[in-house]
C-alpha cells in the first residue's frame, strides 16, 4: 500500500501549494456556463503541476513493480442479454429520433436532440462514461442492430478487410468529427448534422456488408474504437475466456481484454467484469490496430484544439492571420489553424517515439508500445474540459427527447449552474496534473518490458517524459488563458 501513495502525495503536495498561495488578479476563465477568476497566478500552477509529474517520475521508479497487477473476482452476473437487446432498441430509436428532428425540428441547437444527443450526450458523455466504467457502446450502439441483420441477410461477405488498413477509417472519422465540431458550422445546425449522421450510417451498412459486421465495427466505427481507447484507462476491466476463434480476428482463441466482438458471442459464463490495478488498461488491452497509434494522439490534439480555440488568444491569433496571412473565411481559417495544431503535436509524438525506439526495439514499436500510456493525459484533458459542459447542458436531455420537434409539451426550463466555480477549477488542476502523473506510471511500468533494470527504463522512456511534461505545461496554460465564451 506504501508503494501506491507517493504519487497521489506528490500531486496533492502541488495542488496544497496552489491552494495557500496569495489570490491575485488573473483572467476570466469559463467553465459551461460560469465565469470565474483564477485564484492563482497563471505561472505559479502550470509551475507546481510540472514539479508533481516532474517529482513523479523517481516515484514510480521506485514503485513497486507489482503495482497495476492485482486483478478483482469476477463482478459479472449473467442474465442482462435482454437489456442489452432493449438498450440497443431505445439507442435505434434514439438514432431515428436524432435524424426526424434535426431535418424537421428547431435549428436551435439547446433545443433540438440532433444537437443535444450528439455532442453533449453521445461525444461527451460516452468519453467519460467509457473511461469510468469501460467500454459500454458495445452494449447500446445501435449498428450492432442493423449490422446483425446486414450478416443474416449476408453471411459470406464478399471482401476481406486489408489488415494494413487497420483502424485508419476510424482514424479518419475522428479527424472529421473533430472538424465538425471546431471548424464547420454546420456541425451545430441540427439539418447539416442530420445529414451527416445520415451519410455515416450508410457508410457503416455499406462496409458491415463487404466484410461483415463484426470485422468492420471493431476497426471502423468511430464510437466503437473512441469508446474502447477510453475504457483503457477504467478500473473495470471487461475480458473473455474462450477457446472460439474471434469473429472480428483480432487475436488467437483464449482470455483477451478489451474486444467487443468477443464479448458479443461469449456465452454467459466465459465473459468476466473485474477490478484491475493502476493504469493497467494501457498494457492489458488489446494491442494496437494500425492507426491506434494515430487515434490517440488525434484525439488529444482535438481535445486540446478545442480548449484553445475557446480562448482569447486564439482569437487574437486568428485575427492576426487573417489580417497578415490570409483572407481565408472562417471555416477555411479554423481549418487551417486546427491543422497548424493537430500535424504538430502528432509530428513531436512521432519524433519522440522515435528517439525512444532507438534505445528501445525501434520505432514503430515504439509508436504501438506507448501511445496507450498518452490516454491517462486524454482523459485528463478530456475530463477537464468537458465534464462540467455535460452536467450543464446534459439537463436539457431529458426535454429534447420528450419534445423533438419543440412543439411546447415541455415548459421552458433553465440550466443549473451553482457549482462553486472555485472547486470547479481546482478539479480541472487536479485531473489534469494526475493524468500525466498516471501516464508517467504507465510509460515506466511499460518500459520495464524493454529493458529490466529501473535506470535504465527511465533512461529509455526520458524523451516521453519530457513530452508529458510539456503537455502539462500546455494544458495548464490552455486552462489559464482568458475565454471568449462565459
């Protein structure tokens, strides 16, 4: 138990150090709906949280190496196969819901469940839901429907999946969601994104019939891989002991984690749910897809893009190019600096993954073997930026699905936003901070797979760690900037 508590003790120690420093004058920062000030100044907490994950790097170290290898019973208890059916029911009617009203309803994205369901309830609550509790798409998504009945109706696809493709559809589909999101505007008009979901769904019917549901879901789909890369971080580990081949062929018969194909066809008694140690998820899990490298690094880059385009320096920033540089419109604007963010942060991945794979057994394995230990930072990010934004506009998810198409059978109602904007900064510090001081943990326990002496694993991963810090540099600033919204 010693060995578990000088990391929490080292961010906390940080954290203590922000909190007795003196208030002083510091920009307004928005978190949903709250404007706030900063208790701190802007250069003492990025400060203290690069000391924590700094400090935390002789600590895990010196850890235990046992730490993340205790595994829980078995907390799985058959019987839900006809919830499971019943909640993939009510998310296709959801589905059908999502598209009527955002063709027909209100263009007013507070008041439409296109707008609603898909960015605050779907993007947003599935990211965290799936890193608390594992990967729970696998249980409502909706295509598994239709994709059962596209493999009843063709049950020898005509293709096989190119195993060089690996998930870089899925890759693909982040990168566009993360565009619709941060650069076009049609992605909060509720018509537009219609369409969009639309156009996607035959997407996915189109490849579950060339090479069979389970093949392309497991690779291809969005929600399916972005819900499986956050439950890497949960403390619940889903896994399977069967002596069946994998009906998505991903892995050989026997005990696997983290494959939902899997899960699907197991009988009762072959699927487990357990506890399981420290930031195990990054290494227990299934190994990476071609692109799983890429989704990961993607989805910190967007998530970290959105947090930046939401402040005054990027507006600032943005004005500056327009005025100097180019008379891009708007969307072309933000498309250029969401790609001047996002090649970067993955071209310094690449590069120190390389490094790394110098000492190591080279780069692409280096690329596979640690760009899992970045999803501790994703979720930390993930958490921070967003968590507070579904608890404010989670509250209207109830009315726009009683009342698609705002035809008044609900009254009007306000949001809640009473959370004491103090605590809700000092939570976004503090998950931040863990999450890189988690990622470090990762890295390290990882690394001793590489190379079995302590000192020399540090030596391996230092590049890596440099890059966590930095990221915690980044983060923590993003977070002090001024924002535009409030």
């Amino acid at each position: 138990m010693r060995a578990r508590t000088p990391p929490l003790l080292a961010a906390a120690a940080a954290m203590g150090v922000m909190g007795l420093a003196a208030p002083a004058t510091a920009d307004a920062h928005a978190i949903g709906t709250v404007t706030y000030q900063s208790p701190v100044p802007l250069w003492l907490y990025v400060m203290a949280g690069a000391i924590a994950v700094a400090a935390s790097v002789p600590v895990a170290a010196l850890a235990d190496t046992r730490i993340g290898s205790h595994l829980g019973p078995n907390l799985y208890r058959p019987g839900s196969g006809r919830l499971v059916r019943v909640a993939q029911i009510v998310a296709a009617a959801l589905l059908v819901e999502i598209v009527a009203a955002g063709l027909f309803g209100s263009e007013e994205f507070a008041a439409n469940p296109a707008t609603v369901l898909v960015w605050v309830d779907l993007w947003v609550g599935l990211g965290l839901v799936a890193a608390v509790f594992g990967p729970v798409w696998d249980l409502v998504n909706p295509l598994r429907l239709i994709g059962d009945l596209v493999d009843r109706v063709n049950p020898q696809p005509p293709l096989a999946y190119p195993e060089a493709l690996g998930g870089w559809p899925a890759v693909a589909a982040l990168a566009a969601f993360g565009w619709m999101e941060l650069a076009w505007p049609g992605g909060s008009h509720p018509f537009d994104l219609a369409l969009v979901i639309v156009v996607y769904v035959l997407v996915q019917i189109i490849g579950m019939a060339l090479v069979g549901a389970d093949v392309w879901l497991e690779r291809a789909e969005l929600f399916t891989t972005f819900s499986r890369v956050m439950a890497r971080v949960s403390a619940f580990e889903w896994y399977v002991v069967s002596d069946r081949p994998c009906p998505a062929d991903l892995h050989d018969p026997g005990e696997v984690v983290g494959c939902g194909a899997c899960w699907r066809q197991a009988a009762p008694q072959e699927r487990g749910i357990r506890w399981r140690g420290f930031t195990s998820g990054t290494w227990r899990d299934l190994p990476l897809l071609p692109g799983g490298a890429a989704m990961i690094v993607v989805l910190l880059a967007v998530v970290l893009f959105d947090g930046f385009a939401e402040t005054m320096r990027f507006t600032d920033l943005a004005q500056w190019i327009h005025r100097h540089w180019t008379s891009l419109p708007d969307t072309g604007l933000r498309t250029l600096m969401m790609v001047g963010f996002v090649v970067p942060l993955a071209a310094i991945f690449a590069a120190v993954a390389a490094a790394v794979g110098r000492r190591g057994r080279g780069f692409h394995d280096a690329v596979d073997r640690y760009a899992p230990t970045l999803m501790p930072i994703v979720a930390g990010y993930f958490a921070a930026h967003y968590l507070l934004y579904l608890v404010t506009y989670g509250q209207l998810t109830w009315k726009v699905i009683i009342d698609p198409l705002e035809r008044d059978w609900v009254p009007d109602l306000g949001v809640w936003t009473g959370y004491p904007s103090g605590a809700a900064w000092a939570f976004q510090v503090t998950v931040i901070v863990l999450g890189h001081v988690c990622a470090i943990f990762a890295a390290h326990r990882i690394a001793l797979g590489v190379v079995s002496r302590r000192r020399a694993a540090v030596l391996v991963q230092a590049p890596l760690i440099a890059l966590m810090i930095a990221y915690t540099v980044l983060g923590l600033w993003i977070l002090g900037q001024a924002y535009t919204s409030g």
